[in-house]
C-alpha cells in the first residue's frame, strides 16, 4: 500500500500525493516545500490553508482558533458556546470553543435539558389573605 501525503499545489488546491514519489523537501520561511519529479507542493501551515484540506471530511472552522471535525461533536452548549466530544460532558470533557458569527453551524446540536419545574409553593404562616 502506498503512502500519501495531503498537501497543497502551487494555486493552493489540496491534491494527495504518494510519499514514493517524493525527491526532496526544503524548508522555507513559509514551511517545508514539496518537491516530485513533476512538480511542487506546499504543507498548509495557517488554519485557512489547513481548512482547504480538511473541509472535505468535515471539519470547520468554529472560532479565529480552532477548526473542529463536525463528526465528532456530540453536543453543544450556547450559553457557553462550546462543542463537546462525548454526551453528558463534564468539567474535564475536551471541548471547542464557538464563535458568535458560527453558531448556526451548531445550534442543531443543543438540546434543550429536560426543566424541572417546581409548583408555585402554597402559601405559608407569613401570607396573608
């Protein structure tokens, strides 16, 4: 089974290429540099490079510092406007943050907890009629 590499060709579109094939690898200022016999590829090194690649198998981006693979969230929570990996979540689960402009690429995930709701309490000894 060959070995494949995800990275970005010179417009900036993702492409797979087979590690074999692989000649060289430079580093630049902007990261390492790609280089086959036909041609050379950048590794993504933003998370707006990294999103080209991985928008695909679903991962978006959620807030200025995170993208998040959307299969794996199980739960959202808007008042704190974080994603979870695992449902219930707790103080110690992993979770992502959620900006305000992306809320709507979540917001189907909350669910809203089952309220329990007291009675109106029945009047007492300091209650008048």
């Amino acid at each position: 089974m060959t070995q494949q590499i995800r990275l970005l060709d010179r417009d900036g579109n993702p492409c797979t290429v087979n590690i074999e094939d692989l000649i060289t690898i430079k580093p630049t200022s902007d990261g390492p540099v790609f280089y086959t016999k036909d041609g050379m590829y950048f590794y993504p090194t933003t998370l707006d490079e990294l999103l080209i690649l991985f928008k695909e198998i679903g991962f978006e981006r959620l807030d200025r510092t995170n993208l998040v693979n959307l299969n794996h969230v199980k739960a959202f929570d808007p008042k704190a406007r974080k994603v979870y990996f695992e449902q219930p979540w707790s103080k110690d689960s992993k979770f992502a943050t959620v900006s305000e402009a992306n809320m709507n690429k979540v917001e189907h995930l909350a669910k809203e907890e089952n309220a329990k709701y007291k009675a109106f309490p029945r009047p007492s000894l300091f209650w008048k009629k």
